[in-house]
C-alpha cells in the first residue's frame, strides 16, 4: 500500500461525511483491515486511518479522501452486474449503510446479477455493467461456461426473449423450456443444449433469428469480440455472393447466398486480406476468362470423380458463375486469381511454352488466346543491348525496355522467381510486359516501329474473388439516364507486346538462323515473326572511303540497287601513280541461300575488283589512261559493251553477288608535275581542235554554198535537156504513126482488090462473053490502075524515107550540139557568179571553176573549154564593161 507520508497531519483528521450512495474504503494502520463506509453516514477519520481505493490489477492504493469515495454501482432495467468475489453468505452479501467489517468473499468466483438493482461493493471486489443484449435477427452472440456447476444451477435464470414467430404465442416463456433452435447444420447454440450437457469452457451461440434479448445466468458469460463488442453481426449473402468459415479443426465451410450465415462457436469467417470482409462475390467467367484450380480433396460431381492433386482450368465455356467449394484451392501468381484472354491483332503472335515438355510455340493471330495455366504460359523474350541495337536501329526505348526487364529478370533469379512468371499482369499471363513485338526496319534510325496486341482485358470488371462486397442496400431497380452513353471501348496497345516482329523494307533482306541450324531468307517488304529459339544472322561491313578495317555490325543485307564506293590505289604502265574514286551498284541474285554466305561482302567486293582494276591500269600509259580511264575502268569491271547489248556485269558465285553498273567519280594523278603537263597538253589540243573546227565549219559552210548552187544549174538544163527529149520523142511518135496509117491503107487496098477479084471470077462462070469482052477492057483498066498503084507507092515510099531521113538526121551529133549549146549558156551564167568570188580570192575565173568541177568526168572535160571562153569573156565585161556597138 502506497503512503502519502508528507500529507498534513491535520488534512487525514477531517470528517468522512457520505451521502445513501456512496461508500468508501478505509484502512486501519493498526490491525491492517479495510473497512467499508456505506452512506448515509459522518465519521471522523482517526490518525491511523487511511482512506484508499481497491482496482483488480493494483489492489488497494492510499489516495486523497476525496478520491476515496465511490458512487454505488447501478444496473437499470435490462442491465446486469457481472460481480467478481462475491460474498460467501447471502446475509452480509451487500454491505449496509454505516461502518461494515469486511465480509468473506469467495475469492476468484463470479456471479451475474440482472437489474434493476444498486448496491456498494465489498473491499476487494470488482464489477462491471453490463447492457443486456438486444439481437436483432442478423446478428447473435458466443458465450462461454466458464462454470458449468453454477450454469446447471442458475440455467433457468437466464433471461432471455424468444423471439416471436408467425403462428406462436406472445409473451416470455421459462428459458429453461426453449425448443432447440432448427439448424442447418449441428449447431452449439444456446436454445439446443440442456443443462446436463453443460461442459466447462463450451461455446454457445446465441442467434437473433431465436432470441431477441439475452442476460446470460451466474456460470455463462458473453465472449466480446476483438473490438470489445458483444454483440456480432452475422454474415447477410445476397445472390452471387458467398462466405467462408473456418472451423478449428481447419475444415472449411463454404454458404452461398441468399442467407444470413452464423458462425459456429468453433468457427471464425475467413477475411479478405486486403479489405477484411467476410463474404465474397461469385466469380464472373465468360469465354476469354478462366480459373485455376488444384483439387485438395477427392469428389465427385456431374458422374465424374476428381481426385487429390487433380488441376482444373473452368473457363466460362463450362460455367459462367463460379462459387468455391471446399475440394478447391485457387492456384494463384502475384495474386492473380482470374486468368484473361489475349487479344492477338492480325500480322502478331505470342510465344507460348509447354510446361511439360518445355517447347516454345508460336500462337499467330487473330485471336483471342486464353492460355491454359496447367501447361501453358506465355513467355517474354528479351533481347541483350546489342542484339536490340542491331535489329532495331535507332529504337532507344526498345533499348530501355530491354535493359529494364533484363534487371528484372536478374533480381526473380535471385529471389527465385522463375523467369516466366516474373512480371505477369493482373489480367493473366496474357499481359506480361516483356519484351515483344518490335517492328523492324532495315537501315533506319530515329523510328518508331509499328507494332503487336496488347493484354488488356476484354472485360472492364477489375474485381478479383477476394474483392469487397458491396456493403449498400438496395433494392432491385432499373435505372436509365437522359444522355446518351458511349459503348464500352478496349484499347490495344501493341507496341512492345508479343512475340519478335521484324520487317525488312523495299529491297532489304535478312536470314532467320533456328539453333537446330535451319536458315530462312525474308525478303521484304515483308513483315515476320520469330520463332523463340530463332535469331538473325550477324554481318560486319566495311566502312569509310576508301573500304578500311572499320566495320559495322547488322542483320540487314541490302539484295538490290546497292551502292558501295571506293577508291582504289593503282600505277600506270609509266609508273605514276593514280588515284581512282569508284561506286559500285550491286544487286544480289539467284539462290537466297547464298546471300549470306560472305560475311563482309563489302570487304570481299572492294578488294577483288581493286585487284581487277589495279591490273588494268598498269597495263596503259599515263596519258592513255587519263584520256581514256570511264571507257578502261567500265570495260574491266562490267565487260566490254557490244552492240544492242547490256554489259554483263560482274558476277561473284561466292554469294550471288553481280556488279551491274559502276560509277568512276574522281581520277587523281599522284605526281602533281604529271598531272600539270597533262592539263597543259590538253589545253593545247583543245585550241587546235577548236581551230580545225572552226576552218572546217568554214568549209563546209563554203561547199554547201556551192553545192546548192550547182544544184540548181544542174537541175535547170537537166530540165531544158529533158524538154528536147521529149519534143523529139513526141515527134517520133508521130512518125511511127502515119507509117502506121500507111500501112494500114496498103493492106486495106489490098483487101479491097482481092474482093474485087473473087467477085469478078464469079460474075466469069455466069457472062463469059461478057467477061471476057470486059477483062479486055478491064485488063487494060488494070494495067493503068497498076501503073498508077506502082506510082502512088513509089511516092508513099519516098515520102517515107524521106521523113525517115528527117528523123535520123537528129544523131548524137546534133543532141551534142545542142547540148553544147546550154553549156555554153550555163557556162556563161556560172562565169557572171563566179566572177566576184575569183576577184575575192586572187585567182582566174577558170581556176575556179576547175577547182569547182574537178572530180566530174566528162562535164568538167566538156565545159572546160567553154569556160575559158567564158571567162575571157566575162574578165572583159567585168574589168572593160560592154563593147561599144
């Protein structure tokens, strides 16, 4: 016991004045007992009284007297009073107004008294009030017999009120003959026991669907709940909904709703680990999503038995709402406990891997892929920095991405996570954010590159099996809004998703290297996704100019209108030195096998045809070959160019590779000298060659001249020459055509006579006499007409040779004078225009002329003479004007 020894004396001598409801606890120093002071009472405290105060945890402790003085304890109606050590004998069980000596107690007992009542306790007991407990029909309480002695005895002293039910009298009724409460299942409650079966330390339930208001008895007491309440709310399941309760002896017990669930007194409800709910919602299934389930007890369900261990996938193709039973474990991974579908665009693909025989496959789509957690799981790929930097140029966030998941993957090796899982996504393995899904492009950098599905749910429900239920009440209602809502939208983000995508551009190519040591070459545009375990054949290429020993790293071969420059090193046949600036257009062709056979094809290219070309040079002069060196350099690497045909190229078996057109850009000359006794020659040879070229434009403009003119004459006396052909030939013709008449007369008279003479023998045989008196006469007739015949015929005859005399006349002799003639008169016309010409230039009009004909035979002959007279005379109508008459 505490002492307060520096109190004033005078302070502890007061009077102790107490009003009918309080008491107070008083120590005698002398005989060391406390005694009770129970108002209405005066007393005057001695000096070896010592006012204290009782609490369960520090027994009785020496306080102020103010502070000594305690109000009655007071229970009111529908209250009890659970009283620790109470008094052993029911006459002294309460202490009575006035100065009271200490009663036994019978220590570490505890009794329950209902009220109404007050009364002041005894020095070293303790009490609480306690509100009776009101149940309302969801709600129920656990008691524990704590003495099952004294709960057999005062069991009928409980007080408790059935609750009332359709059918059944009002009124309270002997809590002794309580019918036992009908439940589901064998329930411990406090309706369904009967004294005798009380046990020490049972637990009862008491449910609000029985009683409605409850005072456990003397040997019961009601167990609070972690939060000190005792009251408890049971479990209220609307539809879709169920709880879990699990019992001591671990078993578990799953009810569905519609119900109000009451926990047996060994049972406790399972929480959520998040948010500490008690009931749950019913999985959501369709098509695109599923469960993992692992079977933990045998069953049998639908004619079908499942036994310990099995694995099942219950998709919503099976069943569309899914409640647990106790046989089910849901196998989950970073707390993920529904399992989406993948969308898989068209032209992407994911890789999938067996789990049980560790085989990656490809799934192309479109689709939408729902793995199946028991053998497959889709898998990322991750790419190392260089493979990324050689496959996707230019593309730092594919960069990023990799080394982030690469760190990713390091850090699950460690905590031994393995790699497939690491990273999944709360909607299913369907979205794990590995690396998949770039777009490639060859030759390209700074660009984003098109892309592959994305793992977003079909469904927009984010809510998991262990999500809190909706704690709102409400009825079942329709509700519609005056605005207009948009349908539901998923977007698909397909970068970075899926499996390796790689698009070569127009004209690029790559080869697909498997590790079982299959090669594919794709040609693009194409766009391609890889295999898990395929890869993209490496090159280094030669760089700079000329091609070095620097090299650049890349999967992408350019097959067609490929440029590669060089400059090659080389010496003439006169030992100087040339410097020859090259570019190469390549294409590749034939076998695609074959393309990559060259790893540096670039190097391989550059030093043969250096070697080529080199070989050439060397074989010309200096000169030769700086006048010459497109012409010598395009013949040695792409052949010699023949007529209606295309060079042949240069072709390389090696790899398919053929030059098919080069381009020389820059000859350089080592030797500076060389190269200024070159540039000055040719100078030289330009201005000779623009002089001939400017005499010749000068001649030839002079012949053409000249030329026209003599075309001109020519074609006039062609002309006058063909008008006298024509003339004589008219006048042939004319000829020919009166002989022609001539002759025709001759046969007519012919004719005529001969008639004459038929018709005369005939016209003999009827008048001989007279015939023969006539052919006197007629034969002499005859002669005459003889004679005249022989006469006109002698003329036609003459006159006949005399027009063919006419017409022979006209020889060649005549034709040559005539045609003396117009060269005479052509000559003079020629002489009047050469005559200031032949002034111009200081020579004979003759001279000209000669020089003008010369080279044709028989006119220049002919005219020559002619010209001479011309000229002469010409000279003198030039230089002495005309002759006087």
């Amino acid at each position: 016991m505490a002492r307060e020894d520096q109190m004033p004396r005078d302070s502890r001598e007061r009077d102790l004045v107490l009003d009918p409801f309080q008491y107070a606890f008083i120590l005698d120093e002398t005989k060391g007992q406390v005694a009770v002071l129970v108002g209405p009472t005066k007393t005057s405290l001695s000096n070896t009284d010592r006012p204290v105060r009782f609490t369960k945890q520090c027994g009785f402790k020496e306080c102020k007297l103010e502070e000594a003085i305690q109000r009655w304890l007071a229970a009111d109606e529908g209250f009890y009073v659970e009283l620790e050590n109470p008094a052993q004998h029911r006459e002294n069980e309460h202490p009575i107004p006035g100065n009271a000596s200490p009663a036994k107690l019978n220590m570490g007992r505890k009794v329950n008294i209902a009220g109404p009542i007050s009364f002041p306790l005894w020095p070293g007991q303790s009490a609480n009030v306690i509100e009776g407990h009101n149940l309302r029909s969801n709600q129920y309480l656990i008691v524990r017999i704590y003495n099952d002695e004294q709960a057999r005895e005062n069991w009928g002293k409980a007080i408790v009120k059935q609750v009332i039910k359709p059918g059944t009298e009002a009124g309270k009724t002997d809590a002794g003959k309580i019918e036992p409460a009908k439940a589901e299942t064998p329930a411990v409650t406090a309706t369904a026991v009967t004294p005798p079966s009380l046990t020490m330390g049972q637990l009862l339930v008491i449910k609000g669907t029985d009683i409605s208001f409850y005072i456990p008895p003397t040997g019961c007491e009601v167990v609070p709940d972690e939060n000190g309440k005792y009251v408890r709310d049971a479990v209220t399941l609307e539809r879709l909904e169920y709880c879990i309760l699990l019992a001591e002896n671990g078993e578990k017990r799953f009810v569905r709703g519609p119900k109000v669930v009451f926990p047996e007194p060994t049972e406790t409800f399972v929480k959520a680990k998040s948010s500490n709910a008690k009931k749950f919602r019913a999985v959501d299934l369709n098509r695109i999503s599923g469960l993992y389930i692992k079977v933990i007890a045998p069953y049998k369900e639908g004619g079908k038995e499942y036994k310990e261990g099995d694995e099942l996938f219950i998709t919503g193709a099976e069943q569309m709402i899914y409640f647990p039973r106790p046989e089910h474990a849901i196998v989950r991974y970073n707390d993920q406990e529904k399992h989406h579908a993948c969308a898989i665009p068209p032209g992407e693909a994911r890789y999938v891997l067996n789990r049980d025989n560790g085989q990656i496959t490809l799934v192309r789509g479109p689709q939408m892929f729902l793995a199946d957690p028991r053998t497959q799981v889709i898998v990322r790929r991750i790419l190392d920095e260089r493979t990324v930097q050689l496959w996707f140029p230019g593309n730092t966030k594919a960069l990023d991405i990799n080394r982030n998941l690469a760190a990713e993957a390091a850090a699950a090796a460690l905590s031994g996570i393995p790699e497939a899982y690491l990273n999944t996504s709360p909607r299913g393995f369907s979205g794990a954010r590995g690396y998949s899904g770039f777009s490639g492009s060859a030759g390209v950098k700074d660009k984003e590159f098109a892309a592959v599905a994305s793992a977003a749910p079909v469904s927009s429900d984010p809510s998991w099996a262990h999500d809190r239920a909706s704690a709102e009440m409400a009825a079942d209602d329709i509700s519609r809004k005056n605005t207009y809502s948009p349908p539901r939208t998923v977007s698909l983000d397909t970068k970075y998703e899926g499996a390796v995508q790689v698009s070569p551009w127009t004209g690029y190519a790559v080869m697909i290297v498997c590790k079982d040591g299959k090669r594919r070459v794709v040609q693009g545009p194409q766009t391609v996704l890889l295999e898990y375990d395929e890869g993209l054949e490496v090159m280094e290429l030669s760089t700079g100019t000329p091609k070095g020993d620097d090299t650049v790293r890349t999967v992408y071969l350019r097959v067609s209108n490929n440029k590669v420059s060089d400059v090659v090193q080389a010496v003439t046949k006169d030992m100087v030195k040339v410097s020859v600036r090259v570019s190469y257009r390549v294409n590749f062709e034939g076998d695609s096998n074959r393309w990559f056979n060259v790893e540096n094809y670039v190097k391989f290219l550059t030093d043969h045809l250096r070697s080529v070309i080199r070989n050439t040079i060397k074989q010309y002069g200096i000169e030769t070959f700086n006048n010459d060196s497109v012409k010598i350099v395009r013949d040695t690497v792409l052949g010699v160019a023949k007529e209606g045909e295309q060079r042949p190229g240069k072709a390389f078996k090696e790899n398919g590779m053929r030059v098919y057109d080069v381009e020389i850009l820059d000859v350089t000359i080592g030797d500076s000298t060389i190269g200024q006794m070159l540039t000055q020659s040719q100078h030289k040879a330009v201005q000779q060659a623009l002089t001939i070229a400017q005499r010749e434009s000068e001649l030839e403009t002079t012949k053409r001249s000249e030329e026209i003119q003599q075309r001109i004459d020519t074609i006039r006396t062609a002309t006058a020459i063909a008008a006298k052909h024509l003339q004589l030939q008219v006048e042939a013709k004319d000829l020919e055509l009166r002989q022609a008449q001539l002759d025709k007369e001759i046969q007519l008279d012919q004719q005529r006579q001969e008639h004459t003479l038929e018709s005369e023998k005939q016209n003999v045989l009827v008048t001989t006499e007279v015939v023969g008196r006539q052919k006197l006469v007629d034969d002499q007739k005859l002669g005459t007409r003889n004679e005249e015949f022989k006469i006109t015929r002698q003329m036609l005859e003459a006159e006949a040779k005399a027009l063919a005399e006419k017409a022979n006349a006209i020889t060649p002799q005549l034709t040559a004078a005539l045609q003396a003639f117009g060269d005479k008169a052509f000559v003079e016309q020629l002489m009047l225009a050469l005559g200031p010409h032949a002034l111009l230039r200081g020579t004979s009009v003759s001279d000209v002329f000669a020089q003008l004909v010369a080279g044709s035979p028989g006119l220049g002959d002919r005219l020559a003479a002619l010209a001479g007279q011309a000229a002469s005379k010409q000279l003198e109508d030039v230089v002495g004007g005309p002759k006087k008459k």
